[in-house]
C-alpha cells in the first residue's frame, strides 16, 4: 500500500497473525497477513520484513503447515529480515537444520525470561523481563550458524539468531500484551534490525484510498447498502470525497431486525453529512416472513442475505429506471471481515458468514471497498481525521442479521420487540454510567427457555434474558466486561420491570474464545 514498505506476516493458523499485524500497524509500520500457503516470491521480494506467526499446529506432526523451502531461501538470499514467532520460530529452527523437541509439560502464561548476549533485538529491554508463552513443543537443536539470545527456566532456547543474517526465532508472543517489552521488541526488529522507518498512519493511508476510488470511477452510478454504521458511513464518505455525491444512492433497508427508531436515525445522520441520495426502505415484512421457522443460526444468516440480496437488487431496479444505470456498489468491508468469513487467511476457520462479505459479488455491480485493508481502530481514526461525528465513530457495531441472531431460536415479532427494548434500556443504561465508549459491545440476548418467577404477588412463568458485555481489541478475541454490580443491577431491574415476558436477566461470564460474541 502506498509504495511503502511493508511488512509481511505469514499467517499459520489460529488468531496470532492478526495481532501481530495489529501490533505492527500500531508501531507505525504496514502490516498485511499472507497465509503460508498462498505466499508468492513477490511477497517475499517486496516485503520491508517478514513474521512468521505463531499458530495451533506443532511441527512435529505430518502435514503441519510448513514455510516453502524455496521461499526461505529467497528470503536469505535477498538478506530480508525475517523473525519466527513460537511456531514460527520452530519452523525456522527446523528449516534451517535444527530441531524441535516435545516438551514434557509445555510452558503457558507468563515466563522469566533472561536475555544472555547483547543484540539490537533486545536493545533498551532489562536481563531480566517477563514475557507471555503458550507451547508445548520447544527448540532443542540450535540451527548450525546461530546462536542463543534468551532463555527462560523451561525454554533453553527462547531466543535466537542466525549469525551474519537479520534472522531470528522467540519463542514467547512480543505482540501479546502480557510481554513487558513486546512492543519493544518489535519495534527494534522493525527499526533496528530491518532499518523500516515508522511511516504507516491510517489518517494518511486515506487519502491514497480516496485517490484509487477516483482514479478507478469511470462513470454511472453507485450504490451503498447502508446501515448507519461507522464502517459503511466512512466507506461512503470516503467515496463522497473521491467522486462528489451526486452519484451515489445510499439504501438504508429497514429489516425489521433493527434498534428502535434504528433505520430513521441513519437517514438522518447521513443526510447530514451532505448525502443528497438517501433511500429508506421498509422491508421488514418480507425479512419475518422469510425467517418464519428458520432456528439454525447459519440457516438464519444465509436467508437474511437471500432476503436483502433480493431486496437491495429490486431497489436498485427502480433507481436506475430514474437516475440512470448502476455500475459501482460500496461495501464498508473491513480487514477482519475477509477474514473471518474466510475470504483471506486460510488458517483460520470459517466461524460466521458474515452476510455483508458473502452478498454483493452476485450484483453483477463493481465492488469499491475502500476500508478493505483498516481494522476497526484504524477505521475510527480514519473517520474522526475526516470529521465524522464522534458519536458515529464509537457507536458499537451492530452485526448485519441485527437482532435476529440476539433472539436464539424461530425469530417472531413478538420476540423482536421484547429484546428491542431491553437493547434500549442497556444502551441507556451504559451511557449513563459512562462505560457505552469503555466496551466493544454490549447488548441482551433472548434465550429460549421460560423459568419461573414472582411479580406482584403472581407466580410468572416468562422468558430469560443473557446480558452480553464485552471488551476488545478487534472482536477476535473478546473478555467479558467486569461491570460494576450497581450498574448490572440497575440494567436487570430494568427489564424486568420494564420489558414484559420477562422475569429473569443473566450474565454472561464466557470470554471468546470459547464462546462468540454473539450468541449465534
Ligand atoms: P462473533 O459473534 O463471531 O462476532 O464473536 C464477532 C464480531 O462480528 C459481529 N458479527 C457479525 N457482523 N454479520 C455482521 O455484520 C454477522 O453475521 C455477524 N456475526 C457476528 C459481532 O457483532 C462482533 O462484533
């Protein structure tokens, strides 16, 4: 991106590659993740550094993920600064003659690690520091040519250099907070042994965006399938910018799956923000009767996409028949999107369709992704650099199928309202207490399962509600937030008494992984 040099992180497996390109975007450098199996000589060639991420697999085992030979050698012979991270930097070891061991009892959490020899990757970081580890496997053959940096009580060789080369392996995770020094440790591979000059700011990479979006328009209309969101408003404004808004048509469709007073409050705020085109649709009747039935989330997933897919394709019909031919749709795809949805990063599992990945490429419309590249962070940077309300910007986001996957089961109107105004009162409630902006999401969920209560004297026999409130870097890891007791009350008593077919609020103590952010 933008004729500066990135830096390539080889993706194998698991959530760890993300990270480290986050970490690596946060330092100042680009980052972009390439899974191991579709790395090309010309990544190898044009990248500034190379990671080899970590990722669940051990070595050891037949068919592992491996790093093409040919590829290493590339790489070592165009002197690239390359750097192993746990099982990358077994991969290395082992490439490079050494060997790896099955360790007894693993080594997991946080470590003692002692830094042996004076190295620029170790620069400005104490002897003794404490880093984060997560393996079972370990190196126990130094590959020939290198040597020892740091070690910890169980992990002889937690740290090594190829001698004469920018090479090295840790075996402990620098991108994980947990590591003291990691962001240091990064930082002096990048700068001090790979000589990258921090030059990567989300707020500057924009405007090469706005340049590509208008050096590729060649006419005709554009269509934005609009939500309100922050990613599809700055995908959309980013396109304003490159092209002027005459034509751009943004639909907001009205699923009937939405927060209350959801779908008129985006009209209004993207009108605001000088969109001349803003249509409102009202399709909540064809999206109900679709899902009347449907229990099996993914079932639920794929016939909101079919649903929207088909109202979004008549909509755009009609516009054209008055403002001429549609060629463009714009999608506020992010990074993480492509990823989770399994469009990039073949290590990591489908997990959820996400229906605003899978929809539009049947359109037979060219798509203009301009937030494709961003995490959600760089996405709100981007934003507020181009003067996006802030309470846009920090909004949570909100998924796609909206409440139909916070309804688990059939999903009826009946439902639909009942978990619409608990949203309301925990929104409310959150904000109040000023810790809306602290959480990634929060929000309830409707179980399927009645229990029995007590109001006003009368036994009840009514629905239970799951009260989900996360924190997060990126929603691919997620904690469960420690709320305040007062304010977990307040909410509670709330929808009990406010929200009827309610008798029962819950909360949710499960962090992801195990369990998803959302509950289907
Ligand atoms: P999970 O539940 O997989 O969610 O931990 C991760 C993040 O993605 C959002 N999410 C979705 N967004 N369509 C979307 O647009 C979907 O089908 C969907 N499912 C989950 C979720 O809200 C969280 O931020």
């Amino acid at each position: 991106m933008d004729g500066r040099a990135r830096v390539v992180v080889v993706d194998f497996g698991g959530q760890y590659a993300h990270l480290i390109a986050r970490r690596i975007r946060e330092l100042g450098f680009y980052a972009e993740v390439v899974p191991y199996d579709t790395l090309k000589p010309e990544d190898v060639s044009s990248a500034g550094a190379i990671v080899l991420s970590g990722g669940p697999s051990s070595v050891l085992e037949e068919g592992a993920p491996r790093l093409n030979p040919s590829l290493l050698e590339l790489a070592l012979r165009e002197d690239k600064p390359v750097l192993g991270i746990c099982y990358g930097h077994q991969l290395l070891a082992t490439a490079l003659g050494g060997a790896v061991g099955k360790g007894a009892k693993g080594e997991y959490g946080s470590a003692t690690l002692e830094v042996l020899t004076e190295d620029p990757l170790f620069s400005g970081t104490p002897r003794i520091q404490r880093v984060w580890m997560s393996h079972r496997d370990y190196v126990d053959t130094l590959p020939p040519g290198s040597l020892v940096l740091a070690r910890t009580e169980d992990c002889g060789i937690a740290a090594f250099k190829l001698a004469g080369a920018r090479v090295y392996g840790v075996q402990f995770h620098p991108e994980v907070k947990h590591t003291e020094y990691g962001a240091r440790i990064l930082e002096n591979f990048l700068m001090g042994v790979a000589r990258l000059e921090p030059s990567w700011r989300p707020e500057d990479a924009v405007k090469s965006v706005i340049e590509r979006v208008r050096a590729a328009y060649n006419g005709g209309n554009i269509l934005v399938a609009a939500s309100g969101g922050v990613d599809s408003t700055t995908a959309a404004y980013i396109v304003k910018l490159a092209v002027g808004h005459e034509p751009i048509h943004l639909v907001v469709i009205d699923t009937g799956l939405l927060r209350e007073g959801e779908a008129e409050r985006a009209v209004g705020t993207l009108k605001s923000l000088g969109f001349k085109h803003v249509h409102l649709l009202d399709a909540a009747r064809e999206f109900l009767s679709a899902l009347k039935g449907v229990v099996d989330p993914e079932e639920k997933r794929r016939v909101i996409a079919r649903v929207y897919f088909e109202v979004l394709e008549r909509r755009a019909r009609e516009l054209s028949a008055v403002y001429g031919e549609f060629r463009y749709l714009v999608q506020g795809t992010i990074y993480p999107d492509r990823i989770e949805s399994g469009r990039a990063g073949r290590g990591s599992d489908r997990i959820k369709s996400h229906h605003n990945v899978t929809l539009p490429e049947k359109l037979g419309l060219e798509l203009i992704e301009p937030l494709a590249d961003f995490y959600k962070d760089e996405v709100r940077k981007v934003a507020i650099s181009l003067g996006l309300p802030e309470e846009l910007v920090y909004q949570h986001p909100f998924p796609g199928p909206g409440l139909a996957v916070r309804v688990v089961g059939e999903v009826t109107e009946e439902k639909l309202k009942v978990v619409r105004k608990a949203t309301k009162i925990v929104e409310e409630e959150l904000r109040k207490a000023g810790l809306y902006r602290s959480l990634w999401q929060a929000f309830p969920v409707l179980l399927p399962v009645k229990t029995t209560g007590v109001k006003g004297d009368a036994r009840s026999y009514e629905y239970a509600i799951a009260l989900r409130a996360v924190v997060s870097e990126d929603a691919m890891t997620a904690e469960f937030a420690k709320l305040p007791w007062e304010v977990l009350e307040k909410i509670a008593s709330r929808i009990v008494n406010e929200v009827e077919n309610v008798n029962r609020v819950l909360y949710d103590l499960t962090n992801k992984p195990p369990a998803t952010i959302e509950y289907e």
